[in-house]
C-alpha cells in the first residue's frame, strides 16, 4: 500500500466530524469521500474539512461510495441501528474497516457482523476510543504490569452531561441505540474485559431514567432511555466489576474515574486531569504513601476531539494495521461482546433481575 491511506467516511454528523478533524492532523491519512444521506451533515463534514472540501466526493449513501469511490479505508460512523445496513457493501470491498461503537444494536446483527467480517483479509476494527486515552492505557498498563498485585476489584464511574441531541433525535429510543447500557456503556464492558482479562459470568443492572428527557415528545412518543444506573459483572476469574453512571451530573470535576484495587495496592485514573493516584496497602494506622502522576496528551489530539485525545491515538493504531505494521486491537468479535454485556444490563434494569451471559448465547 502506497504511504498514504485514502480514507472514506461513512455517517457525517457529530462522531463523523470528530474523526474528520483527527484525520487531518494523523500522518498518512486523506479523506477523499464523505457519505451521509443528510444533506446537513455533508455540509457540516464540508465546513470541518475546509480547503481541503473541494477534493472530496460526496455520497448520498454506503452503497454508492462502495461502488464508486476509491478508499483504501472506511470509518462508519451512521447511527447505531443502521450498522448492519451500512456495513453490507462495505464488507464486499477490499477496503479496511473501522466501524464506531456500538458495534450493532441487537445481537442478531452483531453475530452477522462478526461471521461477515471473518471472511474478510482487509482489517475489521470496532471503535473503542476509551481504551486509547493515554491516561486509561498507562492505567491499564500497570494493572496489567501486576503494581496492585492481583486484581480483585474494578470500579468505573461515569458522571457526564445527557445524551445531545442527534439528527432525526435517533438516539432518545432504545430501539435505534440499543439502550444507554449498550450506546454509551459498551466503552466501559469493553475496559472491563480488557482489565479483567476474562469473560463475564452474570450481571445485574439497576437503572432508569429519573431526571432527562422527562419532558419531551417525538411524534407524541416519549424516551425511554436509561439516564442513570449502577451495574455490577461479574467475570469467570472471579474479579467483580461495577460501572456508576449518571447522565445529569456535569458538574463533577471528573467525568471518568476507574479504580482498580489489588491485594497490594489500589489504583485510579482521573479524566480529566489525566491522572494516576496510586495507594499501596500500608497497614491499619500506618502512614499513607500515595503516589499522583500526570500523563501527557498530546495538545492537538486534545484539540481535535471530544475523547481525551482518544480519537487520534486509536487512528494511529488503526492506520499501522490498515498499512499491516499493526494488529487488529479492538476486533468485532471484541464488539459483540461489548454489546452482550449492556444487553444482560438492559434486560437486567427491566426485568429487575440477575441475568446470565449464557442466556444470550456466551
């Protein structure tokens, strides 16, 4: 493959539009084609490309760049629901793939996903940004380097703003995004299985939607999305896992905190600052000896996303693949499993009960 990679991009409305910035300042990386069946959205993708609009082709559809546009890859980055419908002539072509999270929005269509792609020579990428923010790789890193000793204990918390608003407002149903468990959660079953380094046994959710989207009406139909939940998993090795969210708290001063406790130390990360908050065991009445570090962000991945400097990091893995300099680290199989795990939570928050993994096929 020549040094530069032509990249289309599939689905131009907010997440689009982030991977457009981060793929100006990724070495290597042109966009020649844009696809969006909004005509709002294109002219957003327009304005976030600049000067650089003029060389790009413009699609009303997946199936017209696949048959016409020439990429070496594609990000697809359409609403949930519409990934399988998406992906199909994708998957004809030789191009790489990078499809956003969630991978798919029933199991049934993630399952097909994975068969499809296992087909397929040209890499396959489920987008999985929270892995790749500096500060939660180094956390994963040292968790993994054995600093806690055995890990026991995983705790993530997520107290953000509620769900923007998104074109045709798809994403106030559970029938478009999944449920919160599965659109905004699956990020975080994703670190959990990556952390862990097992499969989940059973999870129980507690959730609801108690404070947003009380109040509005689309086509006389109110949301029904999850605005705040806590959900505990647990996994095969016998490590519990427990995700705290809250879609009306963004106020806190961190949006994302992840613990990790060990039988020798505990260990945070803070995002935002960025930083690692380490606490070995000292002994009842002993004097603490906690240890803070910062890691670094890039500036201009800071600048050119939402994600802590996630997007452009997890380009650059995906480009080294795409250029076979790299594995796959985030695979679709990695993407239904993430699925499965907020659809046992959304089961789990309706039925108010215990729900087995074995009861969706894993």
């Amino acid at each position: 493959m020549a040094s530069t990679i032509r990249y289309g991009i599939v689905g131009t409305g907010m997440m689009g539009v982030e991977h457009l910035r981060n793929l100006a300042i990724l070495p290597g990386a042109e966009v020649v084609a844009i696809a969006d069946p909004t005509p709002s959205s294109l002219d957003w993708a327009r304005n976030a490309l600049g000067d650089r609009a003029g060389g790009v082709e413009a699609f009303a559809s997946a199936e017209a760049m696949a048959r016409e546009a020439r990429v070496d890859a594609v990000v697809v980055a359409s609403p949930n629901f519409t990934h399988r419908a998406v992906l199909e002539p994708l998957l004809a072509t030789d191009a790489a793939i990078l499809c956003e999270k969630p991978l798919a929005t029933t199991m049934d269509d993630a399952h097909w996903i994975v068969e499809r792609t296992a087909e397929r020579a040209a890499p396959f990428w489920t987008g999985m940004e929270y892995r790749f923010m500096p500060p939660a790789a180094a956390f994963i890193e040292e968790v993994h380097g054995g600093r806690i000793g055995q890990l026991r204990m995983l705790s993530i918390r997520e107290h953000r703003f509620p769900f923007l608003p998104k074109v045709g407002d798809w994403n106030r149903f559970s029938r478009n995004t999944g449920g919160t468990m599965v659109e905004k959660c699956c990020h975080f079953f994703d670190l959990m299985r990556l952390i862990v380094a097992a499969e989940p046994v059973r999870v129980y959710c507690s959730g609801s939607m108690d404070v947003n989207h009380l109040d509005e009406r689309y086509d006389g139909e109110r949301p029904d999305i999850i605005d705040n939940s806590y959900t505990v998993v647990d996994f095969a090795n016998g490590v519990r896992a427990m995700l705290d969210l809250s879609m009306f708290a963004e106020g806190a001063e961190h949006q994302e905190e992840m613990a990790a406790t060990g039988d020798k130390a505990r260990l945070e990360v803070l995002i935002p600052p960025g930083d690692l908050v380490f606490s070995p065991r000292t002994g009842f009445g002993m004097p603490k000896a906690v240890e803070r570090r910062h890691v670094a962000v890039d500036p201009a991945a800071l600048a050119a996303g939402s994600h802590h400097g996630a997007t452009y990091y997890q380009h650059e893995a995906f480009a080294a693949a795409v250029r076979g300099e790299g594995p796959v680290r985030v695979t679709a199989e990695d993407g239904l499993r993430a699925v499965a795990i907020g659809a046992a939570a959304e089961i789990s928050a309706r039925e108010h009960r215990v729900v087995e993994m074995a009861e969706l096929g894993l």
